[in-house]
C-alpha cells in the first residue's frame, strides 16, 4: 500500500536545547520510501542517523525559541501480512543476536513481574502465533482506551492495575506479557492510516517464524495501513522528540492518507 505521511510540529524553546527527533519513516526492508521533504524553519545543523539493522532514522541538532518542523513523505509498506496463529516461537538458542535484548524486562515494560500470570493464562495456547493472538484478545477484552488515566511516567504494572490508557499504555503491557512468554518484542511509533484523531501511534511487534511482525494492541488502525518510523525496548525509546531541557508543544499535526494511484487500484 502506498501512503501519504505528513507531520507538522510547532515547538517553543527558552534556550538552546540539544534535542534527537524520530518522525521520518523507517528505510526498513518491508517498506519503501518513494520521496520525502524534511523542513525545519530555523537554519538548523543536522546531525542524520540511520540505525543499519531497523532502518530507522533520527536527527540530532540544537533549536531555540519558536520552531516549526515540517516532514512530508510518500511510502510504499508493499503487502504488508497480519500475523496468523500458526507463526512458530524460536527457542532462544535459535534467535539473531540483534533480537535477544527484546527478551529482556525494560524500564516501562517490566516483564519479570508478569512471568507467572502470562504462563498461567496463555502457555496452555499451542504455538506462537496463537499465544500473541490470545494477548490480543485479552488487550482488547481487559482494557479500555481512555485519555487522561495515564501519564509519561505509567508502566505496563500500572496500565494492567488501572485496565486502562492509550496506545502507549497497551503497548508496554502487550510488551511485557509477551516477553514473560519468552517471545521477544520491541515498541513501535509509526504513522498509522485510519487512526481517529490523527496522531504518532505507539504499537508493538513480535519476532517469530524468523522475522518480525507488526500488531496493535489497540485494534484502532489496520496494520496494513501502518508506516514504521522508530522501534526500541519501549517508548523511551521512540519518543518522536527527546529535548536536553524542558520545551513546550504549542501545535501537532499528522495526516495519513492512501495514495492517490493506490487509491484508484483499491476501487478498480
């Protein structure tokens, strides 16, 4: 599927601030990035990375006072697959060494703490695929989507306490039941067609069957119409803007849209 992405963010800053920004769409083996235009209204020095296993990519460089940051992109995600039941767990001598630290309990997803509820409720499930899909379910049948229960600092213990928050708060709680499954998984931002409102997404994927698969714990967007921009152990790993010093949001805007000549195929 080929999408339009768009992300206009206003920010204003009191002094010089340091700040690392990820809101330009992964380079990663499952999708293309056709074109793209990055704008930053102050004259900024950019610092580019690109991280060689996900494709992801960051800037880094110094803003003050009030600046608009201005990305636009046209991405080809190709047929992107749901995961089905039948994906096969590695045992971990099996796995790449890149993917072993998403085993691991992390800052917003401690996973040790939900070993033994995860291995009473899903490790009857055989196989899996169907024990993501069985987390999934229960995501959906356990917890509701509510602004305002949760805040930056809520972790997955939280999020399972309350039965409630955002996207972040499913992923980390996603996370953390299936890294007690002994199933690795790293958070996800991404651009996400059909989310309402329109927002950065936070969403999780699971290595299985030798490669990873994208899921949102929060079934608000297709994962077909998903476009990657940064993965990590949690969100503190995918914050789309990470700043030396404290600054304020003063406008966000992010638009998806299928693509034009996509979009008369899929009527065709």
């Amino acid at each position: 599927m080929k999408l339009n992405v768009a992300a206009t963010l206003l920010y204003g800053f009191d002094s010089d601030t340091q700040v690392i920004a990820a809101i330009e769409a992964a380079r990663s083996p499952d999708q293309t990035v056709i074109s793209e235009s990055l704008v930053i209204s102050s004259n900024a020095l950019l610092v580019r990375d690109q991280d060689p296993v996900t494709g992801e990519r960051r800037f880094r460089t110094a803003l003050s006072g009030q600046v608009e940051i201005r990305y636009q992109a046209l991405v080809d995600n190709g047929d992107r697959k749901p995961l089905g039941a039948d994906a096969r767990q590695h045992a971990w001598s099996e796995l790449p060494l890149d993917v072993l630290p998403y085993l691991l309990p992390s800052r917003f997803s401690p996973s040790d703490e939900f070993m033994r509820f995860a291995q009473r409720e899903f490790c009857a499930i055989q196989g899996g695929g169907a024990r993501i899909l069985a987390v999934l379910d229960w995501l959906h049948e356990h917890l509701d989507y509510v602004h305002g229960v949760s805040h930056a600092q809520t972790t997955a213990e939280q999020t399972f306490i309350d039965r409630a928050g955002v996207c972040r708060d499913f992923t980390h709680l996603g996370i953390a039941l299936t890294r007690a499954l002994n199933i690795p998984a790293r958070a996800v931002s991404a651009y996400a067609l059909d989310l309402n409102p329109p927002d950065f997404h936070a969403i999780f994927e699971v290595y299985l069957d030798g490669r990873w698969w994208l899921v949102d714990p929060t079934r608000l967007a297709p994962v077909e119409g998903m476009v990657r921009i940064a993965t990590g152990r949690d969100a503190a790993d995918i914050a789309f803007l990470t700043s030396q010093f404290n600054c304020q949001c003063l406008a966000q805007t992010i638009t998806v849209t299928r693509a034009q000549d996509d979009a008369d195929q899929q009527a065709a």
